[in-house]
C-alpha cells in the first residue's frame, strides 16, 4: 500500500474518521486532530525522517469567538528536516462550512498563516488546506510573487477587507464563499489532490537537498 499509487484511501483511516464522527463530544477546535495527523503521517512522512508534524499556537483576532481562550488558534505544520515548513493546515469543525460568517473567519486565518510562515518556505510555492470538518478548500502561494491564490473575494457593497471586518456591523451575504469548501477530502477526488500537493512537495524538497 502506498500514497503515492491508492486509488482511495485505505479502509482504516476511513474508519478512524467515521468513528471520530460518531463520538458524543466533539471540541469545536481540536475534534478533527488527530485523524488529520493520522492522515498527514500517511501521506507524507510514511517511513521515513524526511519530513514531521508540529502543532503551532498563535494569537489570533480575526477568531469568531467572544472570549480569550479562543483567541489563540492552533494550526498544523508538515516540516522538512531543516525544521522549515513545507504545508500548513487549518482545521475547523465542520458546520463552519454552513456560516457565512465563519467561512471569512476561515479564509481570513488561512491569509494570516500566508504572513506568517510563507519567507520560512524552503521551496517556491507554499500550499495550505483549510479544513472545515472534511471539506476542503486549498490554497497556495508563489513566494516569487507572493499571491495567494484563490485570491480574496471582495464584495465592496457589503464588506471591508477581511481583517477589518466588524461583526454584526459589516452585514455578510449568506452565500459568501458558498461552494468553496465543496472538495471531500477523504472522496476519490480528495485523494488525487492530495496526491498532486504531497508529489510536488516531496519533488521539490528532494530537488533542494541534491543540489538541483
């Protein structure tokens, strides 16, 4: 079994995140962890020391919610040796994908990482996922250029740029970035993406480190 050649992914981890859905409690911030990091070790690090995963804490204020813990977002980082990172990820619980609110929260922190991380990159371009549940939405950024694409949708008759945006005083369509998280993850279609970002990673990296 491998990553590189599944035409799905294997039945276990599956399983892990159907029984994950059927837990009675699930933590808004940290409920879909542990299978993402299942998943990461399956498609990227597998058996070897070239690449990890670290958890990563920021302060955050474009948060939704009202109070000092949830101002600090945790986020996941696949790093090369080097410790430099090489793929960000952002998880969020799945009836984000429902909010209009939450989903400009979700692309708004996707942007911060973007700031935050893109000049550490060892290689030219920088993927991130946003996760929200299992449905995902990528995005990537030329370090040449430093667009992040997709880029930001702004509807300037409703809203201010994302890290302005003021809550119950900026009002949002309720169809803003509708269908952008539309990709399962886990679905057939989720693989082969994955697939294609892990096998442009992995290249580059290896092209680094030999010199090319």
């Amino acid at each position: 079994m491998s990553f590189s050649t599944d035409t799905k992914w294997p039945q276990g981890l599956l399983d892990i995140f159907e029984n994950h859905r059927n837990q009675k409690y699930k933590p808004l911030e940290s409920f879909y962890f542990g299978p993402y990091i299942k998943l990461l070790n399956y498609a990227i690090v597998e058996d070897s020391f070239t690449f990890f995963i670290t958890p990563q804490t920021t302060y955050d204020e474009s948060y939704p919610f009202n109070n000092i813990h949830s101002s600090f977002a945790t986020f996941l980082v696949v790093m090369n040796q080097e410790h430099k990172p090489v793929l960000f990820v952002e998880i969020k619980a799945g009836g984000w994908v429902n909010s209009a609110s939450c989903r400009l929260n979700a692309d708004a922190q996707m942007r911060r990482r973007y700031n935050e991380i893109l000049y550490e990159c060892p290689i030219p371009r920088l993927y991130g996922l946003s996760l929200l549940g299992t449905s995902l939405r990528v995005y990537c950024t030329d370090k040449a250029t430093s667009k992040i694409t997709p880029p930001f949708v702004h509807d300037p008759g409703k809203i201010a740029p994302p890290f302005e945006h003021r809550p119950g005083v900026d009002i949002l369509p309720s169809n803003y970035l509708q269908g952008q998280w539309d990709l399962d993850i886990l679905s057939p279609d989720g693989l082969m993406k994955m697939q294609e970002i892990i096998g442009y990673i992995k290249a580059e990296v290896e092209a680094a480190s030999s010199g090319v």
